[in-house]
C-alpha cells in the first residue's frame, strides 16, 4: 500500500464507513503485505492498532471495545501522512545497499580470517604431535623407523592418547619444560577445539 492507499483506509474508518474491528483488519493485512515499509505516519500507528487487535481478540465481540484511542491515532496519522512527501515505499535505497553489502563483506571475511587461523593452528598440532609421538614409539620400544611410524601416527590421533604420549615425548626425549608441554598437547588442542565448535554453532551449517 503506498501512501494515497493509506490515507484513503483511515478516511474511511474516521468518516464512519468502517467499522473499527474492520479497519483494525484491514490496516493489519496491509501492514503484513507491506512488510512493514511504510510511511513514518503509519509505522507509529501501528503499535495503536496491535493494542486494539489483542483487545478485541480479548473480548471477542464486535463494537465491545472503546475506540476512542485508536480514532485518536488515526487523526493522528492522517494528519502526518498528509504532509508526509509521497514515496513509494518499496524504492530501492542504494547507498542503504552498499553499506548493507559493505557490513556483510567485513563479517565475512573476518568470519573467513579466523577460520583459517584456527584451521593452521590445528593443522600444525596434529604434524607436531604424530612426529613427536612417532619419536617416542621408536625410542621407547626401540623399533625400527617404519612400524615406529605406522604405531606412531596411528596412537598420535587416538584422542587423550594421542595429547598423553606427545606430552611425554616432549618432556622425555625433546626436554621440554613440562608447562610448555602441556600448554602445547593439552591447552592449545582443548582450545582449537571449543574455538572451532562455538564458531561452527554460530556460522554453520546453513542449509
């Protein structure tokens, strides 16, 4: 409904040729159609119009409850939408569009950015933690390269197992303090992990 349309519905309602109930319906269907594009005038109605609707859903009978307020707002309205400009309300506002688009890139990429971040991070623990569990099979059982490989890759991703025997093989083998162990096979992998999970719950899956 534009603006000619809106003033048209209110004359009637004022003018008595609707009744309340019937022009609180048909200000709600054109409100939906619009999707709430519409003149300034209206717009501040509107909330007049949805008290009026769950009072008549209340008492549910027609004529039952005081229109005064509603016909209070209505003058109200008819007067703003009289000196409102006429504008069509669903023009395509471009500058609105590119600041629209321009928000929505930088979530994106920021979004993107992080990602891949975390991803790297990730990727690097795992390489971190199959050679010094590899390390540490071959040292402490005293195998060859290639089984002390297989064993070794395969136990640095069984979770728990994995962080335990990595942590071990770099306070054992590779000296380290046993703070930067931990930090490095327990705290940073536990944080990849929740960072990645409350990302996904935000992000993702879209479908």
């Amino acid at each position: 409904m534009n603006a000619a349309e809106w003033r048209a519905l209110i004359e009637a309602y004022l003018d008595g040729r609707l009744s309340a109930e019937a022009f609180m319906r048909r200000f709600v269907e054109g409100w939906r159609a619009s999707g709430g594009a519409v003149p300034r005038a209206i717009a501040a109605m509107q909330v007049t119009v949805e008290a009026f609707e769950a009072q008549v859903n209340e008492v549910r009978e027609e004529g039952a409850v005081n229109d005064d307020e509603l016909r209070t707002a209505a003058q109200r309205a008819l007067s703003n939408l009289r000196e409102e400009p006429a504008v069509a309300p669903h023009t395509f506002d471009r500058t609105r569009a590119r600041e629209d688009i321009g928000r929505f890139q930088i979530q994106v990429a920021g979004c993107a950015g992080l990602g891949c971040v975390i991803a790297i991070a990730w990727l690097a623990l795992c390489v971190l933690q199959v050679f010094v569990v590899i390390e540490w099979v071959q040292l402490t059982f005293e195998w060859p390269a290639l089984p002390s490989t297989i064993v070794g890759a395969v136990l640095a991703f069984v979770p728990i197992v994995g962080n335990v025997l990595a942590f071990l093989g770099a306070t054992e083998i590779w000296d380290w303090p046993t703070w930067l162990a931990a930090l490095v096979f327990f705290a940073a992998p536990a944080v990849t992990i929740l960072s990645g999970w409350s990302r996904w719950r935000r992000y993702g899956p879209r479908g």
